[in-house]
C-alpha cells in the first residue's frame, strides 16, 4: 500500500525535506500509476542538475495527482557525478547529500514506459539520448533554452513546451513557476 498524502515539506529555506521525501518513496515507484521523470540533459551541468531538482519539487508541491511520484533524474552516471565540481560544491553549500539523488540508472525508466505509467518533462535539453528514443511518446513536457529540432515540431500540440533563447533553463523554470506559485520560490529555493 502506497503511504502517500500531501507533500509533508515545504521549500522553506531549503530544498533538504524535499529530497528526504524522495529518499522515503524511491523503493516505492512501482506502486505508483504515474511516474513523472524530470530530467536535465546529458552534460549533468549545474543549470541542469538545479532545474531538473527545482521544477519536480514545484510540480510535487503543485500538481501532484493521487497515486504518482514525481521524480527529479540527474542524467548521468553516479559514479561520475564528482567530476562536475561546481554541481557537488553547489549541492553540499545546499545541504543536499549527492548519494540521496536519484541518477538515471537508478530509475528503469523503460520498465515504467511499457507499462504506460511513465511520463517526462526535459529541462535543459529537447531530445533523448539515442539509447532512450523509445521513451519519446512519454514526454508531455519540454523546457529549454535551445533551439527546438524537427523531431518535436508535429508534438506541439501533445507536448507543453516553454522554448525560448535565454541564458539559462533556470532561468525559464523560474518564469514558469513564478508566473503559477511565486511563493515557492524562497530564499531556499532561489
């Protein structure tokens, strides 16, 4: 049985209960109906590790439906995951122990696509890896800074998309959420 009510944190000050309430779901994601994946592009950069971890805790906060988790998904590999040092220094200045991320090896993510339960939102980045390209029709939704390839263009419909030439992902999941919940946004957050 699924022990999932409403999100017990709060962005207040830190982003640390929100990541604990992920510890306390992570073996649980098969009992789900939905799992949501947000995932930030390849390069595992800071612009993409903060958004991924911000706008799934915006959409756990705002728009979570019965019997779904919503999961933010580094999109590289763990082990590697020290090599970016300004993504460990900026996580450990936020309190954020990396070992409690979720890394995409963590998620079967294919497992949860073929059973029709699966649904993405990339931030940072518009396309799947070519190893992921199966995944394609469980994305609902795109936010990124780079231009947008042909591939999606008959998906605008289907797909929630915010694409626009800005400095940074960040800097559009800020916009969104702003524009939707602007008290989410605290000094923890920010």
């Amino acid at each position: 049985m699924i022990q999932h009510t409403e999100p017990s944190w709060r962005p207040q000050h830190s982003m640390e209960p929100y990541i604990d309430h992920l510890q306390n779901i992570k073996d649980q994601f098969e009992l789900f109906n939905v799992v949501h994946a947000v995932i930030g592009n390849c390069s595992c950069d800071l612009d993409s590790v903060v958004s991924s971890l911000v706008y799934a805790a915006f959409l756990e906060r705002n728009y979570l439906e019965k019997e779904s988790a919503i999961i933010p998904i580094i999109n590289g590999s763990r082990v590697d995951f020290p090599l970016h040092s300004e993504c460990v220094y900026f996580l450990r200045q936020q309190n954020i122990n990396i070992n409690q991320l979720l890394f995409r090896e963590d998620v079967n993510l294919r497992k949860f696509h073929n059973e029709d339960k699966l649904r993405i939102t990339l931030v940072d980045h518009n396309q799947l890896s070519p190893n992921d390209c199966e995944l394609m029709t469980s994305v609902v939704e795109i936010i990124d800074h780079h231009a947008l390839p042909r591939v999606w263009l008959s998906n605008e419909e289907t797909i929630e998309m915010a694409i626009e030439m800005v400095g940074s992902c960040a800097t559009l999941v800020t916009e969104k959420i702003m524009s939707l919940d602007p008290e989410f946004i605290d000094r923890g957050v920010a």
